[in-house]
C-alpha cells in the first residue's frame, strides 16, 4: 500500500509541474545519465518535466527529474553533471523522505555541496572533469528562472567546488 501512495504522490508532483515530454529531450537525457554508468546498489532512471523552469530533482526510489528548460540550457556533459548532482543526493542521502533539487534552495548548504562533491566524484570516474560540474552550476545561475537566492547560493557552491582539490 505505501508504494502505491508513494507512485500516487510522485505522479501527482508530475502533473504539477507540468507533465512529462516524450520527445529528443528524454533521449538527450537518458544518454546524459549513460554517460555516468548505474551504481551497483540501485537502479536510475531519468524523465523530462514540461517546464520552463531550470531545474533537475532526485526522488528517493531512484527517479531523476530534469526540466525541458534544464535539457535546452545544457549540453551533454554539463546535463550529466546535473543528474550526477542528484545522484550525489541518493548516494550520500539514500535514507531522504524528500524530494531535492539542483537550485540548491531547498536543502542546506552542506546537503547541496555533498551532493555537488559526490557528482564531482562521479564524474571524475567516467573521465569528466569537475569543470563540467561548475559550467553547469554557472548556467543554471545565469537562467532568469532562478531566485537571487538561489543565485547566490549556486555562487556559493561554485566557490566550494573551486577550493576543493579533486
């Protein structure tokens, strides 16, 4: 009965934000998400919202949601990096009740920059570089769907991901 409430309510959450495309943009997706592999404990998978909002989300049972807005911003390598952020947030928040997301305004800054090190990690082990990560943390930031807020907190992180030696 729980798994049915939990498909009722991510299915609900969809809807409102505008459902799910089914066009070049899930291939797009889904190749990003090829590019990083599956960990060994879990599977992912990845969906397209119909939204005009910059954004990516992590659900606990492993779907990952990116927005069309997210996929026509980025490249291939940066949307990898945006879904190697969200599993940064399964892997390192595997227990979460919640769903995260890639503005980083929804979490504190240590859940947001443990998941950015983790993507960091994850991309390092198929051979892609922590700038990619950062370009794409910085055109999410220049997206006029994004809040001062979360601008300032993505410039925040951006600055983390620069100190640390990868």
């Amino acid at each position: 009965m729980a798994g049915c409430l939990a498909e009722q309510r991510q299915s609900s959450w969809v809807q409102s934000r505008g459902g799910l495309v089914q066009d070049d943009r899930l291939a797009r997706a889904e190749a990003a998400l090829e590019m990083l592999g599956q960990p060994a404990d879990r599977a992912i998978s990845v969906r397209v919202l119909d939204s005009d909002v910059v954004c990516a989300y992590g659900w606990p049972n492993g779907q990952l949601f990116v927005t069309r807005a997210l996929v026509d911003l980025l490249d291939e390598p940066e949307l990898a990096a945006a879904l190697a952020h969200e599993m940064g947030h399964l892997l390192n928040d595997g227990r979460m009740h919640s769903v995260v997301s890639l503005r980083g305004c929804d979490a504190s800054m240590d859940i947001e920059a443990g998941a950015d090190a983790t993507g960091t990690q994850l991309l390092a082990g198929r051979n892609l570089s922590r700038d990619v990560m950062i370009q794409m943390l910085e055109k999410v930031g220049s997206s006029p769907s994004i809040n001062s807020d979360c601008r300032r907190a993505l410039v925040r992180r951006i600055q983390l991901l620069r100190a640390r030696n990868f």
